[in-house]
C-alpha cells in the first residue's frame, strides 16, 4: 500500500493545499530500510522543489542509523537525531555516531562538539543517579515489520504485561498486534492509530475470542470517522466491528461542519491564534490559559511542593542558603559557573 507513488501523491497534496515549508518523513515506527530509503527520497525531491526534505526515524530495527547516511547521500536536507544516552533502542540515531561518519563521509558538520558531549555527561550521570537505563543499540528484527508499534507502545506493553503477569504472552500479542493491522486495512502506527490497533490486540487476546470487545475508536475507523481506508475491510470482519461496537455510533459519519466560522462570530474580537486555540482544546481550557497569563501566572495553581519551593528561593536567596526542601523535593544551588553546565 505504502508505495513511493502514495509519498509523492500526498506529498503534492500538501504543497498544492497549503504551500508547505517543508516536508519530513516521520518514521516512529522504525520501518524505514537502506533499499526503501534509495527510490523514496529522489521520488520526493523530484516533486517538492527547494523545499527542504528532513527525515525522522528511530532504531527500533536497527537499520535507521544506516538510513540516515543513504538518505543524506540521496539530497536529504535535515536529520532528527538524539543525544547519545537518549539515543538508539526505541529513539533516534546517537547524534554524535550521525556526525561522526557524516564527516568520514566528507561532509561539514557544523555542529559544537564540546557541548553535546557536555550534554551527553550531564544525561548518563542522571541516568546512573536514577538508576535509569541509557539506550543501546538493538538487533534486527524481522517481526517489527509486521506489528509496527512505536517504541513508547512496546516499553508500555512490556511494564503492564509484566504488572499483570502475563510477559510470557509477549510475543502472543505483537503477533496479534501485527494481525489486527493487517485486518484492518493497515493503518499507519502511530498515534492515534496505533493505540487502536494495540488496545483491540490486546482485547482479543485477553477475552480469547477476536473481536467480541469493540472499542468505539475500532468502529469508528472502520466505518470512515477518520478519513479513507487505505484498502476495504473483510465483509464479514466489518459485521461483527458493527455488532459488537457501540450501538449509538452511526454508520454512515455526519459531515464535520467547520469550525473557524463559528468561533469567529463567538468571538469577534480575538486573534487567529487564539482561534486556534480554541478549536484544538476543548471547554474553558482557553480562558484559564488567558486568565493566567492575565495575571502573570497564577501562583495558586502551582501545586506544592513546588510553590514552597520556589517562595523559599524567593526568600533565602540572599542569605546564601546552598539548599532547600519542600515536602519530598530539595534544591541545591551553587553560585558560580560549573563546567558541566551546558
């Protein structure tokens, strides 16, 4: 389904309905491979003019730090990389590595070593201080390219598998994972979609029987809420999404009417920004954002400890006091220029 025709179809659609800065391919599932990467990016820039191609991917395969160098040797303008003890396993490629054969490569890299490397110390000593891991380059597997789910879903499944003692069904659910989107017309996996797929996975293999739990985001993805299935649905796989889906939700998705015209009569006098705003948080969200700002932040809302934190700065910070504690939080604060500081 995922064809370079498709990439380049949406990709004029985007530059001929809103004249795009630019493009990105945005690869959190990992899926992305050296021989895909070769005919996707001249496909691309054929089409999109001096606009800038940027490229995001993450390792979850291994392959993206790879990716990256074939994609830059193809004309990509921009990489999305992390910082080395963030880096690798479920996130991005070690920027450091990144820069490091790019310039074996020949090319300039302007980019200021000492601090990322300053960066990357501060990172790995709160690592090791709270005992948290820091990333590591992973093998390949074959079975990512089936289930597809980022590398947030897969750490999430880990710990809430393991909490409810079944890690034994690991690899029982990324099968499953990987069935569902298959079923389902191949959604692309990422949020929103897939949680869909992951929470209807994980319904099918807890309850045992595929499909007799529908959540209402399955339905309502099956039946077009959300835009143009890639391919049709298996009749019979659509009945019992119907069946056994919420009954209140209609077939066939009334039209969204849209939304600007009426915040602009609801309120005349307010920015396109604030517009905007609104149509992306629901409720009074917007008007306590305006409220706070209003009033230069409203300390009220500030939940402890943190409040008595900060009116303990306020009011020691003359005495020289090195340390401060409010509730189970503590601040130490040392006067000077450190040469850790980035």
């Amino acid at each position: 389904m995922h064809t370079d025709e498709l990439f380049v179809a949406k990709a004029r659609e985007l530059i001929e309905k809103a004249d795009v800065d630019a493009i990105m391919l945005k690869d959190a599932g990992g899926l992305l491979t050296p021989d895909r990467i070769r005919t996707l990016v001249p496909a691309l820039k054929a089409v999109i003019g001096d606009r800038p191609l940027e490229l995001h991917s993450h390792c979850l395969t291994g392959l993206a730090p790879l990716v990256y160098l074939e994609a830059v040797e193809l004309g990509c303008d921009a990489l999305h990389t992390s910082i080395a003890p963030l880096a690798n396993g479920a996130a991005q490629p070690a920027t450091q590595d990144i820069v490091r054969d790019l310039r074996a490569l020949g090319y300039t890299v302007n980019v200021d070593d000492e601090r990322i490397e300053t960066i990357s110390k501060q990172l790995t000593a709160i690592a090791e201080a709270e005992d948290k891991p820091v990333g590591h380059p992973v093998a390949y597997s074959g079975l990512h390219f089936m289930h597809q789910l980022p590398g947030g879903m897969l750490s999430n499944f880990h710990s809430q598998l393991a909490t409810a003692g079944l890690s034994h069904r690991f690899d029982e659910l990324l099968h499953e994972v990987a069935r569902v989107r298959s079923e389902l017309a191949f959604p692309i996996m990422i949020t929103p979609f897939a949680q869909f797929v992951g929470t209807q996975a994980v319904m099918n293999v807890i309850s045992g029987e595929r499909y007799s739990m529908v959540p209402n985001e399955i339905k309502k993805y099956a039946l077009g809420y959300y835009g143009t299935l890639l391919a049709p649905i298996e009749p019979e796989l659509m009945e019992r999404i119907i069946a056994n889906g919420a009954s209140n939700i209609a077939l066939e998705p009334a039209p969204i009417a849209p939304m600007l015209l009426d915040l602009r009569e609801r309120y005349p006098d307010e920015s396109i920004d604030l517009l905007l705003l609104r149509a992306m948080f629901a409720g009074s969200q917007v008007d306590e954002m305006k409220k706070t700002v209003a009033a230069g932040g409203n300390a009220d809302e500030i939940p402890l400890p943190f409040f008595g934190l900060i009116k303990a700065l306020h009011e020691k910070s003359a005495t020289g006091t090195k340390s401060l504690k409010a509730g189970d939080l503590q601040i130490s604060i040392e006067k000077g220029k450190s040469e850790d500081a980035a």
